[in-house]
C-alpha cells in the first residue's frame, strides 16, 4: 500500500510537471485573431472573468478560463485597467495579460468641462498631441460646416464630459461625438421638464442652464439660481446676468467688469436687455440644464455671493441692498 501511494505521488509529480509546461507553453504561443489589428475595449467595474470573455468575445482567440487562471497565478488579475487597447497579430496570452496589466491604452483621453466657451474648448483641443488637427486654421462657422451642423453659433452646442477616442483621430470627430452627446441629454432633459417654464424650445433651455452653469458657485445653490433667472424671466425683469456681459466683450475682457460694461449695450448685454442672450454663453453641465428646465419654487428675485462661493437670496430689492451691503460692500448683481 505504502508502494502505490509512493507511486501515487509520483505520478501527481510528473503530471503536475507536464500540465504546468502545457500551460506555460500555451501562454507563450500566438492567439490568432480576426484582424490584423484590433482595437479591444475592456469596460470600467469588471472581474478577471469579465475582462477575459470581453477579449474572447472581441476576436481574439483565447481561453478565458485560461486567461483568468493566468492573470490569477501571475498576480495580475486584479491589476486589470479599462480603457481601449490595440492589440497586434501575434500576441501571446501571457502578453496580453502584460499589456491588459499595464495601462498601456491606445485612446486618448479628452476633456471637455462644464462652463467652457468654446474658443476655451478649441484651445484644449488644440493642445491635445494625440489628435489629428483638422481644425486648424477654421473658422467657427467653418467647423460647424465640416461637421454638417446649421446653427449659426457652435456656443453650449458640445457636452461637457471626458471622450476616449482611438489616438490619432480626428478633432472634428470628437466635436461630432460630443454633440451628438449634448443633443442626447438636452433632448432627455427638456422631455422631463417642468409646465410652466418661461422658455418655449430646447435651446433657449439650454441657453438658461448655460447662464446658471457660470453664475453658480456652490452646487447646493444650483436650483436656487434656476429660480431667480426663471423668476425673472416669468416677470419680464432683466436677468442682470454679469457672466453675459463679459461674454459679450470676449477676448477683450481684462477681468476686471466695469460700470461702464453694465452700461454698454449689446445682445448679450442682460442689465440694458430682457429676456435670454441669443446664445449659449458656455457648456452646461447635465446639473445645470436640470436645474434650468426643474428650478427650485421660490419667490427670490435676486442672490449676491458671501464670498465662499455661496450665494445670499433675497426676495426684495430693500432685502437685496442689505445683504449687498453686507457681503459685497455695495457690488451687487
């Protein structure tokens, strides 16, 4: 008895031997794959398993017991990064859990962020290295044109959001995507909006959600600032909007508004005009536009800020004059 199991043993020996050169065999040998080269997406949140039946279902011929088994015993399977990978003929399994591991994506990333005007948006675009710049050199009215797009201001018409896009694709395709995305939302959103509102299309909302973007400096006052501007609106009283003004005035802004800037008038000028700006005057964030479209139910008619980013909301010009008196020593909107 104590022969058998000595022999046993030995047999486990050799087996364990031969499987463990199989596997590492394996994991050294090119996976065939649909394509030459294929960019593969590997989703945010997911298992070992989840990423190895997302290779597996992408094209690439692998075993993804094996490739979870692999990643496990190497003590890799939880370094797993998402992103969008460009995978090559010829790649190993044990390659792919390398490059699976390491982060080494093939998008790059773009940043758009809420309250942008889209001159700073082309800048941001323009410095992005990764991007093929086809851009350069238009004119606004000329990248809406490329983009097939009839609006007569490209303003707040691009959602604010993080893109991954392959390396070395076009800017006006990341423009596309990201109208696409605002016209996705903005749809959403004005669908679910509340009766009653004092603007009467989707775009003069987004118009709204674009002043209320740049004029709220705490998220919690969001709604609030909805509601002064929706109030306003309902009673034909300007909207005395300082982030107008200087939009208004564009690159020539030297960040310092005047007296005689309130004064001044022009279509987005909202002390010496009522109602909305033509325009969008940045990129409102999905905060912004459902503050704009379901703003708190208040009767405040004006807000000056404390100084911390938050906002002092009065209901009377008499209560108003106080708080400016006491948070903004006599600069109020």
């Amino acid at each position: 008895m104590l022969r058998l199991f000595s022999r046993l043993f030995w047999w486990g020996i050799v087996c364990a031997i031969v499987v463990a050169g199989l596997a590492v065999w394996y994991a050294l040998q090119p996976l065939s794959q649909r394509a030459t080269v294929l960019d593969v997406e590997v989703a945010r949140g997911g298992t070992m398993r989840d990423v190895a039946r997302q290779i597996s279902q992408q094209g690439i011929d692998v075993s993804p017991t094996f490739l979870v088994w692999a990643a496990r015993l190497s003590g890799r399977a939880n370094r797993m990064q998402a992103g969008n990978y460009r995978i090559e003929q010829g790649i190993t399994p044990w390659g792919l859990i390398m490059l699976l591991s390491s982060g080494s994506t093939s998008y790059a990333q773009v940043a758009f962020i809420e309250g942008w005007n889209f001159r700073q948006l082309r800048a941001a675009l323009d410095a992005m290295p990764d991007l093929n710049h086809d851009t350069l050199g238009l004119s606004d009215a000329d990248v809406l044109a490329k983009l097939g797009m009839q609006d007569a201001s490209p303003e707040g018409l691009f959602f604010p959001d993080t893109y991954f896009v392959s390396r070395g694709v076009s800017d006006l395709e990341v423009l596309r995507r990201a109208h696409e995305q605002l016209q996705k939302v903005l749809d959403r959103e004005w669908a679910q909006r509340s009766p009653g509102l004092p603007v009467n299309t989707a775009y003069e909302g987004l118009t709204l959600a674009s002043v209320i973007e740049k004029e709220t400096g705490t998220a919690a006052d969001r709604d609030k600032v909805a509601s002064v501007f929706v109030n306003r609106l309902r009673i034909g009283m300007p909207l005395q909007s300082d982030p107008t003004v200087i939009y208004g005035i564009g690159v020539n802004f030297d960040g310092n508004l005047r007296r005689r800037d309130l004064q001044a008038d022009n279509p987005y000028n909202s002390y010496t005009r009522r109602g909305l700006p033509p325009t969008p005057i940045a990129m409102p964030g999905l905060a912004a536009m459902r503050a704009a479209f379901n703003p708190a139910r208040t009767d405040f008619l004006y807000f000056v800020s404390r100084g911390d980013g938050s906002s002092q909301f009065s209901r009377s010009l008499e209560e108003h004059n106080r708080a400016v008196a006491r948070y903004q020593k006599g600069k109020g909107r």
